[in-house]
C-alpha cells in the first residue's frame, strides 16, 4: 500500500472513532499529497517524495507548536503536538544524537572535512544520508559542534 492508500485509511478510521486531532493531521497529510499530485511536477509519490512531503508537514507542526507556546497558547500548542505525533507514526524511525554523531563522523572522514569553513563540503552528504531520519536544525547543530 501506498503513503495515499494509507492515509485514506486512517481518515476512515480517525473517523469511526471520532479522534478530532487525528482527522485533522491526516487531512493535512492528504492535502499535501493532493497538492503534490496535481503540481505537474510529473515526479511520482514514491518512498523519497513521500517522506520529504511528511517532514514539511512535521517541519510545519514544529514551528507552531513554538510559536505558540511563545505565545502561551497552550491549547492550541497541544493540539499542534497531538497532530505532530500523527505525521511522525508515518515517518522513519528518528536517530538519537548519538547515532547522528556517528554518521557525521563516519562522513567527515570520508570527505576530509576538519574545520568549520569545511561545513558546506560535509552537509550535502549527511543531510542526503540523513534525510527523513533526524532533524535538520539538530543535524545543523551537531555538525557545527563535531567541526568546532
């Protein structure tokens, strides 16, 4: 079964079980993948295109969830977390920290990156290793620390 497929069925579901939050992070999803389709991209929803579609989506959950706690809107935070949970059931498992260390590590050895103005030659690769695994401000930030 495709990621649409899927989706499709956990709405039903979400539905039959009246889960508010649910519903809404699944129509999210498949809004997104109705915009993806009707882009004439002409690129089909395949595994990759499927997990950067959730990553914005999650990417997107993530900052509300910030912004409104900043604000002290915490019934609208919760909300944002309860769907956040939703679209990350649909993703690949998340790395630790230390399982991302080690793959920048293993990377930098690779392409001979030592200093912090080597941060450009090592991102490229971690990033497309790391894609839909972990978090890009996180990748960022260690990356930063391993080179510093």
């Amino acid at each position: 079964m495709n990621l649409e497929q899927i989706i499709n069925e956990e709405i039903k579901n979400a539905m039959k079980n009246q889960e508010k939050d649910k519903l809404d992070a699944l129509r999210s999803i498949k809004k997104a993948i109705i915009e993806f389709n009707t882009s004439g991209s002409g690129k089909d929803l395949d595994e990759g295109e499927a997990i950067k579609l959730l990553n914005q989506q999650a990417k997107m959950r993530k900052e509300s969830i910030e912004m409104y706690e900043n604000a002290g809107r915490t019934e609208l935070s919760q909300k944002e977390k309860n769907e956040l949970e939703v679209i990350m059931a649909f993703l690949p498992k998340q790395l630790s920290e230390e399982e991302i260390k080690e793959v920048i590590k293993r990377i930098k050895d690779q392409v001979g990156a030592n200093t912090p103005s080597d941060m450009g030659k090592l991102m490229g690769p971690v990033m497309k290793e790391l894609s839909g695994k972990a978090d890009g401000k996180l990748i960022q930030s260690l990356v930063k620390e391993i080179l510093s």
